[in-house]
C-alpha cells in the first residue's frame, strides 16, 4: 500500500512533464495525494498540516537562496550578461571539445568534422566558424602526442614527445584568438 502514493505521485509527474505541463501541478497533486494517505494511516488534519508547516520551515532557506537567484538571473539575461556569458564560455568551449575530438580521432580532419557538428550552434557566421576551427583543432592537433600532427614530425626529427613542451606557438594561439576576437566583438558593440 505505500507504493501506491509514491506511484500516484510518479504517474503525475509523468503526466506533467508529457503534457508539458508546469511541474508545479505534479507537485500540488502530489501534495493532495500523500495528504489524502496521510488521513487513511489515520492522521489528524491537524497534525498534517502541522508537519507541512514544519517541512515549509525545514526548506524556507532553500526558498529563499532560490528566489534570490531567480532575480540575479533575471537581471543577468535583461542587462545581456547571459548572451556574453555564453558567447565566451563557447570559445573556450570549441577550445576543450578540440582537444578532446583530437585525443580521440587522432587526425586533423576528422577532428575539424567532429567539432563542426558539435559547435556548429556556437557561431553565427561560416567563417567565423572556420576560423575557430582553424585557431583550435588545427593547430592544438599538434599538442596531442599520439595524433598525426604530433607524431609525424617528431618521429621525422626523431625527437622525443617532450618536443611538443617547446611548442609555445601552439600554446598562445588559441588564446590569442579568443582575445583578439573578444576584443573586436566589444569595438563592435562599442
């Protein structure tokens, strides 16, 4: 029998999340669900409601903390912090998920296809896409010692792995990149 609420409560929620609708519904029905068997283990009213009171006092900061970052966020998409945030956080992005197609792929380009339809949705414009690809996958190709682009020269030199350590120009170029860019997106906007 205590199966049934927490199931009753589950079918709701599904319902809700099916229908689209607010989760809040699930968790009003809910509430009149595990009241309702709260009075059948024969429980007061009185006594119910006292324990809803006491679980609302329990959670009141929580309430609060969320609240609070409801109005943050709010105030962060209405000023554009969002957007930028966003916009920053996908460079570094395409920086991490290159590396990541590289260390797995071992090759340039199949890396380049992997974080094309990965990243796509990051950029706007074509080129600057390509240009992304070019300043992250292709040069921190080079980085990884078991792709391609490392192995290769490195065994032509017959150097050693540590050789991608003297790598530097491979280091800042990505980081050039982002800069460059983020500083020509804030003259734009300026």
């Amino acid at each position: 029998m205590n199966f049934l609420p927490l199931g009753l409560f589950a079918a709701g929620l599904l319902f809700c999340l099916v229908c689209h609708l607010s989760v809040l519904y699930a968790l009003a029905f809910g509430y009149v669900v595990f009241f309702t068997y709260g009075r059948y283990c024969r429980l007061s009213v009185r006594k119910l409601l006292s324990l809803s009171w006491q679980g609302i006092r329990t959670i009141r900061m929580v309430l609060i903390v969320f609240g609070l970052i409801g109005l943050i966020t709010a105030t962060w998409r209405a000023s554009g912090t969002i957007p930028f945030l966003v916009y920053e956080a996908g460079q570094i992005i395409s920086i991490v998920v290159s590396l990541a197609s590289v260390a797995i792929a071992c090759n340039q380009p199949l890396s380049s296809i992997m974080v094309q339809d990965l990243c796509q949705s990051l950029y706007d414009d074509k080129e600057e896409m390509a240009l992304a690809l070019e300043d992250t996958t292709i040069v921190l190709a080079a980085l990884v010692p078991w792709s391609v682009a490392a192995a290769v020269p490195l065994a032509a030199l017959g150097a050693s792995s540590w050789g991608i350590a003297a790598a530097v120009y491979l280091y800042l170029q990505p980081l050039w990149s982002w800069l460059r860019t983020s500083f020509r997106k804030r003259e734009q906007g300026a």
